[in-house]
C-alpha cells in the first residue's frame, strides 16, 4: 500500500501587513510623541546637505589645488565649506539626540500597553501557552536586540529610507552625466541582496516558534536559580547540578538553532559580497577608462568617484532600510496580534451595586468545565447553593477540582456547561471588572512585590492608602506582633533584593497578608483557597477559628485538604474526581460514614487531642456568640 502523504501545515502570514505597521507605527508617534516626528523629519535634509557636502569636498580640495588661485582663495572656500559641515554635524547630532529622547517616551507607553495586556487579558485566555509565547514574543520589540529597538526602528527606518530613496534621485542625475550605463549597473545588481535577505527573513519568521519555546525554558531556569526563595532547596536537596544539565542540554539545543541561523545569513551575505564586487568593480571600470581617455578631469574624477561610492550605499541603504523595516514589521506583528487577543469581557447588562451592599446568594446550575485540549470534563454537573451568609468548605483531596471550582467562581474561567447565578443573575450578564467586586479572595499561590506592607494589603500607592485600615486589617489576620518588631512597621517593604532594609515574610505570614489583603477589599463573598498550606494543622485550626469570626457577615467558601480544620463551617462539600460527592456538616459526614469520615479519621489520629482542644474552644465561642 502506497503511504499517504503527511499535509503540509499551511504557513502562517504575517498577522499585519508592512504598510499597515509603518501606518500603526506613524500614528502612534504623532499621538505620543509628536516631536519626535518633526526630529526625524528634520533630520532628513540635514543628512543628505552633508553626505553631498562630503563628497564635494575633495573634489573642491583637487580643484583649488590644481588649479591657478591662491592660498587665501582656497582657504576661505575650503575653510568655510568645512565650518558650515561643522555646524550642520552638531545641529543634526543635537536633533539626534532629541529624538531618542522623545521616542523612549513612544517605547514607555507602547510597553505599558504590552503590560496592561498581560493584566486585563481575560485570565483563562492568557493561561493557554500560545497566547503567553504570543506575550513573550511581543516584549521583544520593546528590548533591543543588536542595537535594534523594533517599538521605534520602523519610524526611523522609514525616515531613512526617504533619505536614502531623494539621495539616490539627487546623486543619480549627477552620475548620469558621467555615462548611462553607471545608474542600471548600480541600480540592478543590489536586487539580488534584497531577495537574498528577504529569503533570510522568511525563514527566520516562519522556524521562530521553534526557539521562542527553548528560550522561554531557558528564561525559566535562569529565573529560578537567582530566586532567593529557591536558594535553600536549591542547596540542600543538591539541585544545582540539575539545573546545570537542564540548561546545558537546553543550551545545546539553542545552539543548533544558532548555528542554522548563521549559516543562513553568512550565505545571504556572501551572495551580497559577490554582487557588491561585480556592481563597484565595473563601475569603477568606467570612470577610470573615462579619466585615462581626457574626458573627464581629475576634480571631476575624485568628484565622480565619491559620488559612484555614495550613490552604491544608498542603495544599499535602500535596500537594508527596507529589510530592517520588514524585519520590525514581523516583530510588530506580534505585539499588535496580542494587543488584539479579544477580551471576552461581558456587556454588563446587570448592575452589580445591587449585590454589594450584603452577603449574596450563589448558586452553581449543573455547571461543567473542560481546559482547551482536554479529552475529559475536569468539573462535571456541578450542583449547589452557597446561601446568604453561609460558611461553606470545600474539601477533596489534591487534583479533585477545588482550584478550577474556585476560579470558576471568581470569573476567572467560563463554565463550559451550565451556569452560575449571584442572586439569582447569571454571571455573564456582570461585566468583569464589575463581577471581580464581589469577591475577595486569598489564592493558594502568593503574589506580592516589592512595595510596603501597607501597599501590598490595600492595592494603593502613597497617599491613596488607607493606612489605618491596612493596619486594622494586618493586625486582625495576625501580623500584629511581626508589623510591631519592624523598625517601620506597615511602611516595611518587601523584597530585600530590590530594598535594602525590606523585609522577607515566611510562606504562613505570607498567606497571613493576603487573608490581610482580603479583609481590605471587604467584599461581599470571601474565597480562602488552601490559604493555611504553609500552617502545621494545629494553627491552621486556630486560624479558622478566627477567620469565622471575622467573617459574620460575609459568604464565604473555604477550600482545604485537611478536613479538620474546616469543622466551624455551617456546611462542607466533599469533592472527588470533578464532582461532589458527598455534603453536610462535619456530624453529618462522619455519621454517614463514607469517604469524608475516612479520610477524616485517617488525617486526625495523628492531631487528634488539639483538634478535640480547638473543636471544644470552637463551641464555647460559638456558644457565647462573640
């Protein structure tokens, strides 16, 4: 049997055209750096007086020289000549500098634009690979690469191209005086680099995905092994030679790549070297049977010499301002396709003022849910109601579907099947930002930076923080006694490698600041997911405790593997394999004797005497009512 032949993948176009981010890119530097623009431009004429002025010059020096007048003549023409090149030098270079100036305010603000895609993107969005590649690459044209700034390089290739397209007018008509034959050898010849280049480019663009995936592995390592918070395992555990071989082995494979690429442009740039010899070596030819033959003086061939050499490099010019600017073109193409990811975010039909002024009612409707790729549904006909106030657990072992519950529920995914309602008002007819309102979650991964204590709890930078209630709010998740032993308190910032007197909190006093950070949004449904991992049992227990308190007039979902811990709630779902599995209070569940009281009973035979100390402390409190 004859074996079918595999189908190409199609190959993927250029999400924009060049034209298209030439445009893009002029119409952001008018809307944000408009001076910058009229630099450019200024720059223009400035260039072309000077690189005529440059090759005229020996041709003046010959002239006086040869020629009958004197040294005063000669040095007043020569003299001057040079003194207004001085001036236009500084002029040009003054401009110049200008405009890197005003255009590093055009990267500032395209970068914020990158940044603030990479925080508004609808979160299951922005989770897929492709789209966080797609992130990655876009970054690149705001870092430069070979002396290369893609963000700004179109616009200034643009304007050298313009430059270089009215010098090659201007200097042709000058070489065209000389012999016809000059300008379509010196025209033609340089087409043949063009395609070679562009043949380059296309192939760089079309295998780029292929290195993007081993730099963003390599990107990972370097990361991780200059985190502080890794140091400790790092050593101990002897990780170090396990990272050396992943980035050895990585860096093999990168290295290929380089060595493909290299290839590839040594061979584009030798076909240029070929074709540069021929073009220079017959025009050379030319002017130089011409000069031999009494037709063209000595000035004249020093003048004509000059000019064939310029004239060679602004096609050149021509030709490399094009390439570089089809290169920036491809690079821009990323960043436009990502800044163009749709949002997904909902109309906004409900008003969510209406939900906030006291604990809502949240019910799931035989909600289901599949990641992209995935053969299986990881939730399936998920069914329950978290009532007005209610404190709700939600437990399972690792891998039951808490984590996708909870992200379901705070907006961050969409149900696949089903729906969710707040109050009876399905959660796609909230707006995102609207719908984020409502909750105030404390994740199981932490996430802080290097801003203060105060900072990091209320989201607000210098005097927009309210820094009583931020501390009213650390002290109440226990940091009290850690915020009272800083030098500066709540004004203590974090991260000792970025601030010198910062502080490093433990993994609990993390979790602690951001149940901080939740009581200072005070929404009305809090979201605790694993938010005590880092706590031995016995604390975590405690901590509950004191969470319940804290919490009277809010709906709220605990998510935790440990089942002890979440005895104080009013109702606990027990969860396994995307579903729920069994529901009630922890007397239910142990009375009904299924999965739930035996992996209870197996969790707390080892903490079973301070779990009966803190059930019986949870009773008295919830028996006096404080």
């Amino acid at each position: 049997m004859l074996k079918k032949k595999k189908k190409k993948k199609p190959k993927k176009r250029p999400y924009k055209s060049v034209w298209s981010n030439a445009l893009w890119s002029f119409q952001g530097i008018f809307r944000y750096a408009p001076a910058a623009f009229v630099l450019m431009a200024l720059d223009v004429p400035l260039e072309i007086f000077l690189t005529y002025t440059g090759i005229y010059l020996p041709s003046l020096v010959v002239a006086e020289v040869t020629g009958q007048g004197d040294f005063a003549h000669a040095a007043r023409r020569v003299g001057g000549l040079i003194a207004l090149m001085a001036v236009i030098e500084v002029l040009r270079k003054f401009t110049g500098t200008l405009s890197q100036t005003t255009l590093m305010k055009y990267r500032f603000v395209r970068a914020a634009e990158n940044y603030q895609k990479s925080m508004s993107c609808f979160f299951q969005d922005y989770e897929k690979k492709e789209n966080r590649d797609l992130c990655q690459r876009a970054e690149k044209a705001m870092e430069t690469w070979n002396g290369v700034q893609h963000i700004f390089d179109m616009p200034m290739q643009s304007m050298k191209l313009v430059k270089n397209v009215i010098s090659y007018c201007l200097f042709g008509t000058v070489i065209s005086a000389v012999s016809p034959l000059l300008v379509p050898i010196l025209t033609v010849a340089p087409v043949v680099n063009w395609l070679c280049a562009r043949a380059y480019q296309k192939w760089e663009y079309g295998h780029r995905d292929k290195w993007t995936e081993i730099d963003t592995r390599l990107g990972y390592i370097q990361t991780k092994t200059s985190d502080f918070a890794a140091a400790k395992d790092i050593r101990i555990y002897g990780m170090a030679e396990w990272f050396r071989d992943a980035f050895r082995s990585l860096s093999r494979q990168r290295v290929v790549w380089d060595r493909r690429q290299m290839w590839r442009s040594f061979f584009s740039r030798i076909a240029d070297l070929f074709v540069i010899l021929l073009r220079d070596g017959a025009a050379y030819a030319i002017l130089i049977a011409m000069t031999l033959g009494g037709e063209i003086t000595v000035d004249k061939f020093v003048l004509y010499f000059s000019a064939i050499s310029m004239f060679a490099n602004f096609i050149g010019g021509i030709m490399d301002s094009w390439n570089r600017i089809h290169s920036s073109s491809l690079v821009l193409c990323d960043f436009r396709e990502f800044q163009d990811l749709q949002e997904r975010d909902k109309a906004g039909e409900a008003d969510v003022t209406l939900h906030l002024g006291a604990a809502p009612e949240i019910t799931f409707d035989h909600v289901s849910f599949r990641y992209d790729g995935a053969e299986n549904d990881t939730l399936r006909d998920i069914c329950f109601t978290l009532r007005a106030g209610e404190k709700v657990a939600l437990v399972g072992l690792n891998g039951a579907g808490k984590t996708t519950l909870v992200k379901l529920l705070c907006g961050l995914y969409e149900p696949t099947g089903g729906d969710i309602r707040i109050n009876g008002v399905s959660v796609r007819k909230f707006a995102s930002r609207d719908y984020y309102r409502l909750f105030a979650p404390a994740f199981q991964e932490t996430a802080v930076s290097f801003f203060s204590l105060a900072e990091t709890v209320s989201g607000k930078i210098g005097g927009e923080c309210d820094e009583e209630r931020a501390e009213r709010c650390i002290r109440m998740a226990g940091l009290g006694e850690k915020i009272d032993a800083l030098p500066r308190g709540i004004h203590t910032r974090l991260d000792k490698q970025v601030n010198r007197d910062g502080t490093e909190l433990s993994g609990g006093e993390l979790q602690k600041l951001m149940f901080a950070r939740a009581l200072y949004k005070d929404a009305p449904v809090l979201v605790l997911d694993e938010p005590t991992a880092a706590l031995d049992p016995i604390a975590e227990s405690r901590l509950y405790l004191q969470y319940r308190d804290l919490t009277r007039e809010k709906t709220s979902l605990f998510i935790s593997h440990r089942l002890a811990s979440t005895q104080f709630c009013d109702r606990i779902l027990y969860m396994k394999d995307g579903r729920i599995e069994e529901e009630g209070n922890h007397s239910e569940l142990i009375a009904l004797g299924g999965e739930y009281s035996r992996l209870y009973e197996m969790q707390s035979c080892w903490y079973k005497e301070d779990y009966e100390h803190w059930s019986a402390e949870a009773e008295q409190i919830a028996a006096s009512g404080n």
